[in-house]
C-alpha cells in the first residue's frame, strides 16, 4: 500500500510540483472525468424524480423541494424562500400560483396571505434520493424473470461459443489437411461481412428450425464466430507440435490431446474470449429483438426498450434499468480487464 501511495504522489520536482507535475495531473484527471463522468451523472440521474430529471438547468445531484405543514391546511405546502420585498429571507409556503404570482403563507401567520413575484421567490431544497425508482421495476415488471432470460441466454452462448470456437481452432492449427488454407480464409473473409447483411436469411433459417420465440434462437445462431476461430487459432499456433505427438506416443485419443492439453494451454485466449463473449451476448439487442416477440421471452435489453413508449418515456425507471443492466458486465470488465489486453497480445490480434 506504501509502495502504490508513494508511487501516485511521486513528482518531478523536489519540494515543490515541476510543470510537467501539474500537466500529468491535468492530463489524469481530464481523462478520470471523460471515462467516469458520463457513467457518475447517470448512477446519480436513475435517483432523480419524473419532475427533477425534466428540470433546467439540470443538476448533478437529486433534489427534492421541502414540504411544510401550516395550521389550517390540510396537506403540507411545498416551501419557498421570499427574495425580495418587505419579506426577504423569510420561509413560506405556497398555497396556489396564479399566472406570473404566488400566494404564500408564513408559518408564523398562517392566516395572512401574502402575494409574491414568481422571479422574487426560490423552492427550499434537500437532496433526496429517489429510491423507489428500482423499488418500482419489481413491482411493476417481471425483472427477475427477464434477468434469468439475459443470464440464461449469455451462459449458454458463452459456453457453446468457447467449446465449438476452441475445436475449430484446434482442428485449423493442428492438423493439415486439403482445404485449410481456404476454410481459413472463409472464415476470415466473414469478419469483413457486416452482421446486418446475413440478419434476413439467419431469420429464415431459425424460423425453419422452429426456434423463434425460443432463447435457443437467440444463442445457437452465434455459437460459432470468426472472431472467436481466429484470436484461438493463432494462439493454439504457438503451442508446440512436439507436446502433441509425445502424448500420441503415449496413445493418447485426439480428444484427450484436445480437452487435457491443448484447452488448458490456451487458457489465456480463451478467458479473452470468453470476456468478449460474455460482453457480446449481454448487450446484444438486435438479434433478441427480431426473435423474441413474447414479453416473458425477453432479455433485460429488450425490456428496457420498453420503458421508451410512443407518446411518453419513464425516464426515471428507464435511468435506473439502465444501471442495473450495467452492474454485471462493468464488474465483468472491472476484474478480468488485464486478460484483455495481455490475451490479445499474445494472440497477434488488434
């Protein structure tokens, strides 16, 4: 801990910070607020009200306007604080708003009604955290339901994309046979094919197979990417023959080659690919879209969609979905992010 403060206090200059100092911090702190300020505005927006949300000028933090209870009225006021005129300073409640006038009362007189200019008052605020804007998604959705769905669907796909990706790999590394050369450049020819070109016909070929409405068609359809074939093969490349032919000496079955040696050396790859799969298939929103038609089918991402309707947006219960459909993958990315980097650089890829 010593080691990591000493290393971020650590300046150029010798008692006192060089210039080159305060660029480096300008420059960290510049990038800490374009990497995490749109992601803090909105964890702080999800607990804003329907009315704070559509207030200007926004603000950072969730407010929310004091209420007061004042004898002789029955529900509290909300409270304002005069500006200007023989009542500067002083607190009141409003008990209507006729055109550009309010009408407070003072808790002190309550039965004084006092006329103010709208532009000679300001609302007496708190900050007040909107919880029940995700109190609301278990009440008013079926949220566990379409979590299952999402975590259902990016298991299963990670799983079958990892198994059937590492074989293929593994058949295009290892073994020689007429016709590599050219599978191989089909399936990198594929990467340059844009996902929305082949949309109609992989349509087609679910609907004939009968799994429309079915989380099966939403993962059988990308269990094998060029992707996923590529960054294994070019890491399963490095892995040396002689290892191989020492286990067929030893009669060791090509499957037993495959799943005993070869998938434990090319762990690094594959918890690389397995990060881009979870990533993929969880934010994925247009291929559920096309298949899933039944709201009990639906993947949080589609669900989400749903809050956006034609005439009107629940922006607060919008907001707060979005960062509970964020929390998996960030914590995702936020733990295994170095086997990113250092897997694809093993693997040759960009």
């Amino acid at each position: 801990m010593g080691k990591i403060f000493a290393f971020l206090t650590k300046t150029r200059g010798i008692g006192r910070l060089h210039w080159t100092d305060w660029a480096s911090y300008a420059y960290l702190l510049f990038g800490i607020v374009i990497m995490f300020g749109p992601v803090l505005w909105l964890v702080l927006s999800s607990f804003k009200s329907e009315a704070e949300l559509q207030r200007f000028p926004p603000t950072l933090l969730p407010y929310a306007q004091e209420m007061i209870s004042i004898d002789g009225y029955d529900k509290p006021l909300p409270l304002f604080e005069i500006t200007n005129g023989e009542f500067a300073g002083k607190q009141a409640g409003q008990v209507r708003r006729i055109g550009l006038v309010s009408q407070l009362v003072r808790p002190e007189a309550p039965k004084d009604l006092i006329k103010v200019p709208l532009a000679d008052r300001k609302p007496v605020e708190r900050i007040d955290f909107a919880f029940e804007n995700y109190g609301d998604l278990f009440k008013r959705f079926d949220f566990l339901r379409y979590l299952w769905n999402s975590v259902f669907i990016t298991t299963m796909a990670t799983l079958i994309m990892l198994l059937v990706n590492s074989m293929a790999a593994f058949a295009l590394s290892k073994y020689h046979f007429r016709g590599r050369s050219t599978v191989l450049a089909m399936i990198v020819g594929t990467l340059m094919v844009p996902q929305t070109v082949v949309l109609v016909p992989l349509f087609l070929i679910t609907r004939e197979l009968g799994m429309l409405n079915s989380l099966w068609g939403v993962i059988i359809p990308g269990a094998a990417t060029p992707t996923g074939v590529f960054l294994l093969r070019q890491y399963m490349l490095t892995i040396p023959d002689e290892i191989l032919d020492a286990a067929r000496m030893d009669k060791a079955s090509e499957w037993k080659i495959f799943w005993r040696i070869v998938l434990p050396l090319s762990a690094p790859a594959i918890a690389v690919l397995a990060i881009l799969a979870i990533m993929w298939r969880w934010n994925d929103f247009l291929w559920p879209l096309i298949v899933l038609s039944q709201n009990d089918k639906f993947t949080l991402q589609l669900a989400l969609n749903s809050f956006q309707g034609q005439l009107t947006t629940q922006w607060s219960n919008l907001l707060a979905m979005t960062v509970l459909v964020l929390v998996p993958i960030a914590i995702v990315f936020a733990f295994l992010q170095k086997y990113i980097a250092t897997g694809i650089a093993s693997t040759g890829g960009k």
